[in-house]
C-alpha cells in the first residue's frame, strides 16, 4: 500500500480530521476548566444538560459517565430486576443485553428486520407470549436504533402500550436522527445515549446521557447517577452508582454540539454518496420513510465479506465488523431465551455484514478510494462464483 493511501484513509473513524476543523476550541475549553478546577459536576455538565435538552426537545437530559450506564440508570429507577423479562435485540453492542443481566433481570432476545437491520416488532410480539408461558413478568423493551437510524417506535410504542412494557431506546448510535418529524431524545420514555469517541456526537473518553419528560424519573435518575444523592445532598432512598460525566468531557462535547448539526448534514451527504456509487452491488440497511440517520456506521451486506475486507486492506481502506456474533450466541448470553421462532435474520446478519469507513469529514477522493475498491472487489467476486448472491439476500422473514 502507498503512503498516499494511507494518509486518504488514516483510520476507520479519523477522529483527527475533526479536531484539525475545530482548531484550538478544544484546547481553549480544556483550559477553562482547568482554569476554575470544578472537575466533578462542574457548570459544564449542567450547560450541557441543558443544551441536550434543547437540542432534542426533551424536558430532561441527565448526562453520566457512559452510554452503559445510561441504559443501566433507567432500569435502577424502573425497579427492573430478577423475574423480569426485557426485550432486546439480538443484532446489536453487548451493552444492549449486558446491562439487564447486570440488575438480575433475563434478557429475551427478539429478532430484527432485514430491511433496517432494526428490532421485528412481529418478533417482539411472540416474544411476549412466550416469556409469559416461562413465568418470568414482561416489564421493558430496549430498541437499538442500530447504525444511527431509530427503530420503528410506532409499531413498538403500539405494541409496549397493549403489554404495559417501559420503552428504554437505546440510542447510543442514534443521537442527532429523527423520525416522522421527533428527534431522538423523545421517541420512548427514556432514551439512553452514548458520546463514546467514535460516535457520531463523541468526547474524548467516555460519556453519556439519558433523555426524559418524566420530572419525578428524571430527579430520581440524576440522584442514581450520584450515589443516590440529589444535588442538595438529600438521600433519594434507593442505593445509586457513580456515574457522573466528567466536566472535561463536557466541556468538550459543549464544542462538539455546535458543530454537530453541520455534521449531522456532512455525514447524510456521505452517506448518499455511498449509496449512489455503490449503487444495487451492495445492500445498506434501508431508511424507513420519516426517518433520518445520523450514519454512526456505513454498514453493508455481501456473501464473502472475509474477502472484500481484504481487498480493501489491500487499498488501504480500513473496514470493522459490527457485529460478528449475534448475542444470543455469545457464551455469557447463551442460557437466555430467544424469540419462538428463532432468529435468522440476526443470525444471518452476523455473518454479512462489514462496516466502510464513515464520518464528518471525510473527504470526495477518500470515499472515491472506497468505492473504486468496493466495487472491483464484487466484481471479480462475481466473476470467481458467478453464482454467488453478491447482492446479499437475507433468509425468508417469519
Ligand atoms: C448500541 C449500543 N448500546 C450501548 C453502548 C454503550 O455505550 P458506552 O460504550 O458509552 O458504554 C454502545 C456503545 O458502543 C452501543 O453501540
């Protein structure tokens, strides 16, 4: 590979393509808080509260230390734990299900649409019949908004409503999307979100925060996050963690947050670049109508990907696998229930799907490279197996 090359593509997400953008108004706001030295709960966390708030239209953000405990934090408050069932995705990050086993609930894995890659609410609806047989009390379902599109909320809400089940979205690589005009934040009852660096609203470490209308949740949530303490040093009477986002990482993502409208457009102009270069060789999930995505991956589907991923290591364009194993098959998660019916799609997904390389600022020749190597790479795939289904067909739904 030419050194040219690699510096088109310098790493999957060029996180430093970014920070050269913003110039030194990182370094500045690092400075201001070392400046005032309030490095826990400093006024940059409550700032950014506010402006995630507004940004989404949600009445309440409550920022913290990581998406994980985002998601963990509502089931504290929710009272979710053992002889609970909690619906997620099987095709999904590890802390989807993780957390639900970390507060003694059980897991039950549901199925995902081929089309969007995201929860089957049909699935979901077996789901529930089954669990009830197995004595356990169906009492929240956690929809991943996957690779930055929000799952199909209506038909969830619908279904969460007839089975009084908490709507947790876990929108870790979703924060910035919308749907049928409401932006993430406010699509569920609670919505947890990451700003791991790599996401499409990262910091430089970890980070997270969970969005809510509900006042008594959202102060009981802010108490959890803080050892179960409310800011005026009361105790809310439930045993809490420490999950209290760092003011650095604040002060970095009050930047960050200024310019991620531009950048929320930058990676939808990608994105349609992708697609149209690309064009019928690959598959990428498919937008619903009234949804937009903030594209946290570029993700595609193809028989073969072991070869196209090296084809491209090749030309020097990095790829990621997300994600080669869908949950119910990792050890840790093996004993849990899975949907009646099983869980092809997930299944079939964990074995197609590879990641190109997708962010704000990445430039014309940059994905040109991406999509010359992706295309040679299907055609002389094709030409070896002529038969193979390049294209990806996924198995039969239902
Ligand atoms: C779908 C999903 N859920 C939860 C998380 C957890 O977020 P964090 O790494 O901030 O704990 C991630 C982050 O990778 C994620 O992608």
């Amino acid at each position: 590979m030419s050194k040219d090359r690699k510096r088109l593509i310098p790493a999957f997400i060029d996180l430093g393509a970014q920070r050269q953008r913003m110039g030194d108004r990182i370094e500045r706001a690092v400075a201001r808080v070392l400046r005032h030295g309030q490095f826990v709960l400093g006024p940059e966390v409550a700032e950014l509260e506010r402006q995630l708030a507004e940004f989404c239209g949600a009445r309440h953000a409550i920022a913290c230390a990581n998406g994980t405990d985002a998601l963990r934090l509502v089931l504290m408050a929710e009272g979710i734990g053992p002889g609970d069932a909690v619906f997620v995705p099987a095709f999904t990050f590890v802390a989807t299900a993780e957390v639900v086993v970390l507060a003694g609930a059980t897991p039950v894995f549901v199925d995902v649409r081929p089309d969007t890659f995201n929860l089957d609410a049909d699935s979901l609806k077996a789901a529930i019949r089954e669990v009830e047989s197995l004595g356990l009390r169906p009492r929240c379902v956690i929809p991943v908004d996957l690779f930055g599109q929000p799952a199909d909320y209506r038909a969830i809400r619908r279904i969460a409503e007839a089975n009084d089940l908490i709507v947790l979205a876990d929108a870790a690589q979703s924060f910035g999307a919308s749907l049928h005009g409401r932006a993430v934040g406010t699509l569920a009852a609670y919505t947890a979100t990451s700003f791991y660096p790599s996401k499409p609203l990262g910091c430089y470490g970890d980070g997270g925060a969970i969005f809510t209308d509900d006042d008594a949740k959202a102060k009981l949530l802010t108490a959890l996050r803080c050892h179960g303490r409310h800011p005026d040093g009361t105790e809310c009477g439930q045993a809490g963690i420490n999950s209290r986002l760092d003011t650095f990482q604040a002060a970095i993502l009050l930047e960050k947050l200024a310019v991620f409208p531009q950048e929320i457009v930058a990676r939808q102009k990608s994105a349609e670049r992708y697609a149209e270069g690309l064009g019928t060789m690959v598959r990428a999930p498919k937008l619903m109508t009234g949804a937009s995505s903030v594209w946290a991956q570029y993700t595609i589907v193809i028989e073969r990907r072991d070869e196209l991923a090296k084809a491209c290591r090749e030309a020097g364009v990095p790829t990621a696998i997300h994600y080669a194993s869908p949950l119910h098959a990792l050890p840790a998660y093996r004993q849990f229930p899975v949907a009646p019916g099983g869980l092809p799609q997930a299944e079939w997904l964990a074995e197609h799907v590879i990641s190109l390389p997708m962010h704000a600022y990445l430039a014309d020749e940059a994905q040109d490279l991406v999509i010359r190597t992706v295309r040679g790479a299907v055609r002389s795939l094709k030409a070896g197996e002529a038969h193979a289904g390049l294209a990806g067909t996924p198995p039969p739904a239902g």
